[in-house]
C-alpha cells in the first residue's frame, strides 16, 4: 500500500488544504475523502486521471465539497469510465445519493454506488455521534497482505476505533488519526488522548494546522513527513 494526502487541513485551515488522501491499494487507487479543497488539488498535481475509486468518511463540506466537480470532470472531460463510489451502509448510500442528487441530477450516471463489503480488505468503524451530534461518521481499516493502514475520519472519540483494533489479528499497522491540540474541540480527538494508543503501532496526525503543535507532542504530523504528501 502506498498512500499520498492532498491535504492535511481541518474545515478551517484552508493554507494546508482539505484532509483527504489517494490510496493505491490492491490495484486500485482510491480517493479517501473529497472536500472543497481536493478537485483542485488532484487537478493540479495532475491525479484526477488516476482515481477509480472513492469512499467518503461522512458529509461535512471539508470532506466531499467537492466530489459532485470530480465525478462530472471525469465524466465530460476525461470521458472516463464511471468511478466507483464505495459506500458503508444504505443509509449512508441514500444520504450520498442525495448530496449528489441536488448537484448533478442522476448520481448514477457518474458513478457506480458499491456495497463496501463486496470489495475485500477494506473495513470501516461506525463512529456515529462521535464527531458531531446526529452525523453519520465512519473510520476505514484497509488490508493488503500483512500490512494494516487505518485512516480515523473524523473522530472526538477515538476509543470506538482503538476498541476495533484490539479485536484484530496483530499485523504491522500504521494509523492516520484526526488531531487536535485544543482540549476544547470535542469534534477532534485532543492529542493526549492518542498517546495511550501509541505502543505497537505507527501514528501520524492529521486535520489540523502543524504550526499549533505543542512541543510534548510525541505524535507525528502528515504534513511533515514529505513522502506522505502528494
């Protein structure tokens, strides 16, 4: 597995762009979240061509602002094949299709919507409530082999996540995890919260501004780790 983030910013911090990431993974590269920021982005470093596959985390504007942009370029510039849109739940599914709906009309002649579980490797965690009151929220885990990539969403309460973990196999694992360094933002995971979950595991955080890292924090910023950047 091989992963790039376009951005590594929250809703708010626009100077480091939307968190969202491009995963090749047995033999797809899949797009991780779609905020405002990402079309540009993908545009930009010249990506969009490469994106067969997609799977949101949830609907904040940060987080797929911008997918209705990706799937019609694909569509009417590149005329390329459908992307396949990976979707955890119906509900989640209906509430996508919605989002879209009101932008582009037929969702599905932009996209192919596929039951997550018909695709193997890739499991996610139902952190509903978690982030923000009354959203529907989801963590991934993906598989390839004896490597495990764990990608948190957005997540005020990352025990929901840890718990799942601890339930699996032991494999090399390597956890991208929302991060903040202010106590106050219960919709994020403050970073003293994460330090318990640091043996046995690679953790680098995401979803914020670097610069507001306090100096105990032990955890390592995406943004920082250059070959993590796309």
């Amino acid at each position: 597995m091989d992963i790039k983030f376009l951005g590594t910013g929250g809703a708010f911090d626009t100077e480091y762009l939307n968190s969202a990431a491009v995963l090749n993974f047995r033999g797809i590269h899949l797009l991780i979240d779609c905020g405002f920021t990402v079309f540009p982005a993908l545009v930009q470093k010249n990506l969009v061509q490469k994106v067969s596959h997609i799977i949101i985390t949830h609907l904040h504007n940060d987080h797929c602002g911008s997918l209705a942009n990706l799937l019609l370029y694909k569509s009417i510039v590149e005329k390329a094949p459908k992307p396949v849109i990976f979707y955890p739940s119906e509900q989640f599914k209906q509430q996508l299709y919605l989002f879209l709906e009101i932008q582009v009309k037929d969702p599905d002649k932009y996209a192919e919507f596929v039951p997550l579980e018909n695709f193997e490797g890739i499991a996610c965690v139902d952190t509903y409530g978690k982030h923000s009151e009354g959203l529907q929220t989801y963590a991934y885990i993906f598989e390839e082999g004896d490597e495990r990539y764990v990608y948190s969403g957005d997540l005020g309460k990352p025990e929901a996540l840890f718990d799942r973990l601890e339930r699996m196999a032991q494999k090399r694992t390597c956890v991208f995890h929302d991060i903040t360094f202010n106590p106050e933002n219960t919709g994020h995971t403050y970073y003293k919260k994460l330090l318990p979950y640091l043996n046995g595991v690679d953790m680098f955080g995401y979803h914020c501004d670097p610069t507001q890292s306090p100096l105990d924090n032990p955890i390592r910023l995406v943004f920082f780790q250059k070959e993590m950047m796309a």
